[in-house]
C-alpha cells in the first residue's frame, strides 16, 4: 500500500484551482517543483501541496484563481466589520514588533486602505463570494489580501471609460485621482499606498485582471506589467 | 470646540466609520456660533488613513475652512494621510 498520496498535474492543478499550464510553468521556474515518474511524467505528492498552500500568498491566489468557495474562516472577512476586527488584531501584533516603531501605523492603514477599497467598490455586486480573504504572518513579515470583486478595471470602467486594459487601469488607479464610486469624487486611497511604500521599506505585489502593479524595495517605483494569469477580483501581498 | 478623535478609536481607516463619526457630532456642529474654532485633536490614534480622512476631515474642512485646527499630528499615519489630502484636495 502506498502511504504517501500521489497527485496527477491535472489534479494538484484542479487542487490549487490553477491550470496545468501554469503548473508547468512553476515548476520550470522552481518556484513550486513537480515530481517525475519514470516515464517524465509530473506528479506532486500531498504533502508537497500541503506545504506549498501553508505560504499565505499561495493561499490568497488559489483562493482568487479557484472555483468559488468561501475561504478558511480563520482568514475570512465577510464583511468590514469583521475586517476591521482582524486589522486591529495586526495594528496590535505589529506594535510589538520593535523595529517597526516608527512606522508600523503606516503598513496599518495600507493594508487598511486596500481592504477597504475592495468592500467599497463592491457593496452590492460581489460576482460570487462575498467579502475578502485576510492573512499575516509576522515571522515572514507578509500580508495579504485578495477578493472575488469586480477588479480595478470593471470598477474604474465606470468613471473612465477610455480606461482600455488592466495595465492602464492599474495605472490609473495607483496615480490618478479617479474614483470607481462616481458620482463621489473621491480615491486617494491606492494613491496614498504608493506614496507611503514609496517612502519606506515596504514591498507591494498588486494583482487585478491581467495586470500586477509592483513596487520592489530596491527599485522604488511603480512597475505595472501584463501577467499570463487573470486575476477576476484582486490580490495583493505586503511585505515589510 | 474639541473633538477629540480617539472617542471614535485608534484605528480610523474606513468611509462608513468616517461617515458614522461626522454623523455623530453633527448636533454639536449644528449649535456651534459663527466665530467658534473646532480644533480636532489626533491624541491617541494610531491608524488613520484617506478613507476616514474624507469622509470626516475633508467635509468638515469643506464647511468650515479655516475654523478648523488640527492637533497633536505627529503619528506617522495621520502625517501621511493629512499631507495627501493636501495634495490632492
């Protein structure tokens, strides 16, 4: 009898709720490596998945990319009051963190701003789950957040409709006073993230459509690029 | 007039809590005299962000320009937010 469970490329794909394509495309980039048969063919074992998925960012993605379901509770915000009791849970963890002192506030009210935004624009629309997903780890010092919304460029479409595709909306979004909520004219919000990031040691990865807006901690400035994966909602992983 | 911002909380980060906080002083607002200066006192927030800060800050501003004074400004987040809603009001 076997005791370790072997998946197909198909299954850990249907698993993951990615494709086969792009599991094959992470395991040539190393970044999630597939077991070989003896005929050449991939398989993962369980335990593999297992630990791929304990990384919150994966988590976020698979929950993002995948058939809808609702997340873990442990990492589930229905709705903003809930969010906002998780935010103050990492306002709290955070201000233990000593070399954060100065500016822990800051990581806050971006993970505070990006949350938000995904509730604003999509009171009353949500395509399918509601809410969004909420996780942390401050050993790794990683956040993330993801939703099943509508995405940036549905949203700003509303206002702008020149708005041609995810990497112009993405753009948009994180320079230009636009709000997705017209007639209010109001966004400051994903402006504000930028600036601050910009400021201090804060890494940003913002996936929506099929766009990522970037700012490493090296570079230091905004880079929006066309990513294979189309992203329905958004997501969105904070370092610091 | 002082509207201390803590009795709201220490994490001001969403519209409809910026919403609900305008609401709640509106009586105040409402039996205030012409000439009267509402200083708004940051003591004891820690997280304040844009979203609050538009709903409550900018409104207020909006409707009572330069009566209005703001205090104890110095939390990283709160100088953030301030200095956006300069920039881009």
């Amino acid at each position: 009898m076997e005791l370790v469970k072997k998946l197909s490329i198909a299954k850990t794909a249907a698993y993951l709720g990615v494709t086969s394509t792009t599991l094959r495309r992470w395991d040539k980039a190393g970044k999630f490596l597939a077991r070989r048969t003896s005929g050449n063919q991939r398989y993962y074992y369980q335990q593999d998945i297992d630990l791929y998925l304990q990384d919150i960012f994966a988590q976020a993605k698979a929950w993002v990319l995948g058939a809808p379901k609702e997340p873990e509770s442990a990492f589930y915000c229905p709705t903003s009051s809930e969010f906002k009791g998780r935010l103050s849970k990492l306002q709290n963890a955070l201000a233990k963190t000593p070399d954060l002192k100065e500016y822990y506030s800051i990581i806050v009210a971006v993970v505070g701003e990006i949350g938000n935004n995904s509730f604003d624009h999509n009171l009353g629309n949500w395509p399918d789950i509601t809410g969004i997903l909420f996780n942390y780890d401050v050993n790794k010092r990683q956040i993330t957040l993801a939703d099943r919304g509508q995405g940036v460029l549905r949203t700003l479409k509303r206002v702008k409709p020149s708005i041609e595709n995810d990497e112009v909306a993405l753009i948009t979004a994180f320079t230009e006073k636009i709000s997705g909520r017209a007639p209010e004219s109001r966004g400051n919000g994903l402006k504000f993230v930028l600036q601050v990031i910009l400021e201090r040691d804060i890494q940003l990865e913002f996936y929506s459509g099929g766009a990522t807006a970037l700012v490493t901690k090296k570079s230091k400035k905004l880079s929006v690029q066309k990513v294979d994966v189309y992203y329905s909602g958004c997501l969105a992983l904070i370092r610091y | 007039m002082r509207i201390e911002l803590k009795k709201f909380g220490n994490m001001l980060t969403s519209r409809q809590d910026g919403k609900e906080a305008l609401a709640a002083i509106e009586p105040q607002l409402k039996t205030i005299s012409e000439h009267t200066i509402i200083e708004i006192d940051f003591e004891g927030v820690i997280t304040f962000t844009p979203s609050w800060a538009d709903e409550f800050i900018t409104k207020l501003s909006d409707r009572f320009g330069e009566k209005i004074v703001l205090t104890h400004t110095e939390n990283p987040s709160v100088k953030a937010t301030l200095r956006i809603l300069k920039e881009l009001g």
